[in-house]
C-alpha cells in the first residue's frame, strides 16, 4: 500500500488525476478534485505546478498531472491514492437522474535529482501538436511531447508549456515519479508485504471515497466514517478528512 513506500519531511510528490467511469461527467469530476486539491495546498503554503493536462469541452480534464512542493505534503497527501466516486446529477443530465461516476488519484513521490539518471537510449521521444478541448490547436508547432520508457513500456505526456524543452523536462519529471514508485513496489513484493495498486481499473467496485451530493455526504469507505457539508470539502477543506486517514491509517 502507498503508506508502506519510503518517505521523508520536505519531499515534493507528483499528483495525478484521471477520469475513470463515466464519460464527460468523470471528466468534470476529476476537475473538480484537482480544484479541491489546488484549494488545500494554497491554504497549506504549498506551491503548485501543472505538468500535463487534457482539458474537454465542457471543462473537465481527461487527465492533470501536477506537482506540489514547499512542505510536508508526502505524509498528508499519501492517503489520496485511489479511485474516488462521485454520485450526482450531472449538468449534462436533463431528465435528473442521479450519475455514478469516477476517478482516480494517483500520488507519487518525485525522486531528488541524484536519485536517479535514465538512459537516452531508454527513451522514445515522440513530438506532437497540443490540442485543447474540441481538438483545437493551441500551438501550431508541435511543442507536446509523448516519452516511452522502453524498459518498463511507461508512456508520460507533457502539452501544458507553449516551449518543447519545457514540456520534455516536464514529461521526464513525471516518468521518474512513475518509475521510481514501479521500482519501490517491486521492492515491497520482494519482501514479502501484501499490497494493492492504488489505481486498479478505476472501477466503481474498487472505491477508496464516494461523494454523494444529493445527501450531501462524503463517505471514506477504509474506515467508514462520513462526512457532511460536502460542498465546504469539495472548496479545499478537506483538513478533517486528512487528520483523521493520517491517524487511523497508520
């Protein structure tokens, strides 16, 4: 489990946010917990960075990848990590039925830079054109950039920066986090410790968190306990929900 991997005071992690089940309104959902995130670390002193991001035409993102940095966040953050679903009527919804959806929140600790060099010639380095929602072209010069890392098959992406160099270094701060994290779960089998990945196949049935918004209700479903006042939550007060996962979690 994430809490068994290796983590000191001070380090930065890598957050990632994709859309699970459900569609656009998945999309929207994985917005809003990137907002709800953003609002946290504000309130926390911690800075951001976006690293990725692949935004849909109604506002959502299929995908945002981020770093926050400046604190200790590994040890607050760490219990993030999962598939969150979302129970609502969404804005798409016209006959308000109520819409179960997901997505999943990976989070990732971003190894210092003696930590770990990478090969060139273990790269495959891919440039493309950015696109934005509706596949709009928000650059005409192919400054996106798609790496593969051809030992393990990770694929990481980069499109957020108008500058290639930018989103290259971007996309290889990603694929170290992602690496990094590969290589201490192998460690912990090695071991012999149980663990699950944090992400699975983002289905309904693998849930961490349900936030249901017609009963205004947040559920954390590892230790049962709820919440109310979702939309207070939702604006980046999850302080309550952090102290007590940190406590009983352990």
């Amino acid at each position: 489990m994430q809490k068994e991997l290796k983590s000191k005071t001070g380090e930065a992690i890598i957050v990632e946010i994709r859309a699970g089940t459900g569609g656009e309104e998945a999309a929207l959902f994985a917005g809003d917990l990137f907002k709800m995130y953003s609002k946290y670390a504000q309130s926390q002193g911690w800075k951001q960075r976006i690293l990725d991001s692949h935004l849909t035409d109604l506002g959502g993102s299929k995908q945002i990848v981020f770093e926050l940095k400046n604190g200790d966040i590994f040890s607050k953050m760490k219990y993030e990590g999962g598939v969150h679903r979302v129970q609502r009527i969404p804005k798409t919804e016209k006959s308000g039925r109520i819409h179960t959806s997901t997505a999943t929140v990976a989070i990732l600790l971003k190894p210092k830079k003696t930590e770990m060099t990478i090969r060139p010639e273990d790269l495959k380095i891919d440039l493309y054109r950015a696109s934005g929602p509706g596949g709009q072209y928000v650059n005409k010069r192919e400054t996106a950039v798609r790496i593969t890392h051809l030992p393990t098959g990770i694929i990481v992406t980069s499109q957020t920066e108008r500058n290639q160099l930018q989103n290259k270094e971007n996309a290889i701060t990603i694929l170290k986090a992602k690496i990094l994290r590969e290589k201490e779960m192998k460690e912990l089998e090695k071991f012999g410790k149980k663990r699950k990945s944090q992400i699975g196949e983002a289905k309904r049935v693998e849930k961490i968190r349900t936030y249901n918004f017609p009963q205004d209700r947040i559920t954390d479903h590892r230790i049962k306990k709820k919440w109310h006042n979702i939309e207070k939550i939702m604006s980046g007060k999850i302080e309550p929900i952090i102290k007590i996962l940190t406590k009983k979690l352990k």
